[in-house]
C-alpha cells in the first residue's frame, strides 16, 4: 500500500544504517506512532519498482515476531520511504550494550526463543533475513516482546543471489567462500552467534576487535567462533551448547534448521519451569 508522504509528520532520527535513516514519525490521519526508513538506493525506475515490489511481498508476512510493515511512501526528495510499526523499547543490541538493567536467564531464553520462531516462519515462508543481528531484533511491551525487523537484505529463497550480504561477526564462512551464494542455513549461522551475544552480554568476538572485517572473515571461515567460556555462568550451560555447536557448523547441511532449534528452546524452557 502506498501511503501519502503528506500524511506523515517525521520527528527525530532513530538510527541510521547501510541501507537507509529510521526515524519516529506520526502517522497523522491514524494518530499512530511509526518507524519510517528512508532507503538509500539507486533513482533509476527499474530499481524502485524492485524495491517495491519487494514491499509488497512483505507486507504480506504475518507474525507475532516480526515486525509489521504498513507499506511505502516517496519524500520531496523522491526517496522510498519503508512504513513500520514503531518499536517503543528500541533494539536488543542498545538494551543488551548501552544499558547495565539485569537481565535474567529466563527472559534472555524466552527472547531467543521468540527470534527463533520469528525466523522459522520467515523460513517456512521461503524467505530468509540475511542480517540477522541484535540491532535488527526490536523490543516492545516492556521488552517482553521481541520482534524481527530490518528486511531491507530480505531475499526470497528461489532467488539466486550471489552479493554479499550481511555483517561481519555475524557472517557465515559460506557467504565468503562461496561468492556470496545465501541459504537460510546462513540465517541459522547468524542465530548461533546471536543468542551467544544475548547470553554472554558481549559483542561477537570483541576479543578480535582490532582486527579489520576482511581479516576477522578470514579467521571465521578457519574456526573462529565466539567464546563458549563467556556463557559458563549461565544455567544449564551443557544444554545450550548444542544448540550453539550446531549453528555453527562450518558446513551448512550439518546445522540445526529453525524448527529444530525451536524444539530445542522450548524443552529447556520446560525442564527450566520443571525445577522451580
């Protein structure tokens, strides 16, 4: 759906990134509060008409975890602009990063849980993220819900892709070995380290942080992974490892799928529930 520029009143910059600005906004003839980002693409009417129809596809997705997409607009300047529902609690990664709240394990594990069913719907949808990130996963009710945003790299699964795509830490080796080519098995990879971040309260692999990216690629697609030792305060560490273990497996076929890891979260969150 397109939405009439003049209809939105802009108010502050949110955030700003590869793909475009995110500001909070006033959708007036609703009264709603909105997130809106302003893409930062090529103006060639070809290349538009991709980035809308894209839209469209993914207005259609439906779920508790993902955040919604109202539709597009166009600015003065003649950028598309990307309606979304506004996140009052901002992102997982300020939460996690700029803030020093405790956080308990249940929450932590019931946000992880929440992301894994957000992507195993995107991937039973035959689409996949290609950035998943804590600074894409957004807070709401209090920062009990979690959601996924930023589909700004979104792909569907039949399209061949061969750009690369995504962001260093969070990169499967595959996506550099293999000229960029993209499954959701990259997504998985993403997964694993975003739920070590969100256990351990550190950025992925911040003890190589004075590396360059191409050079913590490299080390990546050698073995490199983040420090299970960080997460060993954790309860019931040995039940999650596997979890992590098989995100990330250099080979793709050899990780867990999201349906899987869903099953997984779930059954700890009883055994969890079993001992108190």
């Amino acid at each position: 759906m397109e939405i009439s520029y003049a209809d939105i009143t802009c108010l502050e910059m949110i955030d700003g990134g590869t793909f475009g600005d995110v500001f909070e906004a006033i959708w007036n003839s609703k009264g709603l509060k909105i997130a809106v980002k302003k893409i930062r693409i090529p103006s060639e009417e070809e290349e538009e008409m991709k980035v809308q129809r894209e839209i469209q596809n993914l207005k259609d997705l439906e779920h508790t975890n993902i955040v919604k997409l109202y539709g597009f607009s166009k600015d003065p300047e003649n950028k598309i602009c990307i309606v979304l529902e506004y996140a009052e609690c901002g992102s997982l990664y300020k939460y996690l990063h700029q803030t020093q709240y405790h956080i308990p394990n249940d929450l932590k594990i019931d946000w992880m849980l929440q992301c894994a069913e957000g992507m195993e719907y995107l991937h039973e949808e035959k689409t996949f993220h290609r950035d998943l990130k804590t600074k894409n996963l957004l807070l709401f009710n209090q920062y009990r819900t979690l959601k996924i945003c930023d589909f700004g790299t979104v792909k569907e699964i039949t399209t061949i892709n061969t750009e690369l795509t995504g962001t260093c830490g969070y990169m499967a080796p595959e996506v550099c070995e293999n000229n960029g080519k993209y499954t959701e098995k990259c997504d998985v990879f993403s997964f694993g380290i975003v739920l070590w971040e969100v256990l351990a309260r550190k950025k992925p692999f911040y003890n190589y942080e004075n590396i360059n990216e191409l050079a913590l690629l490299n080390k990546v697609c050698k073995g490199a992974r983040p420090k299970i030792s960080d997460i060993e305060e954790h309860e019931d560490t040995d039940n999650l490892k596997p979890i992590f273990k098989m995100c990330w497996q250099h080979e793709p076929e050899r990780r867990l799928t999201m349906k899987k890891v869903v099953c997984i979260i779930k059954n700890h969150k009883k055994n969890m529930l079993y001992r108190v």
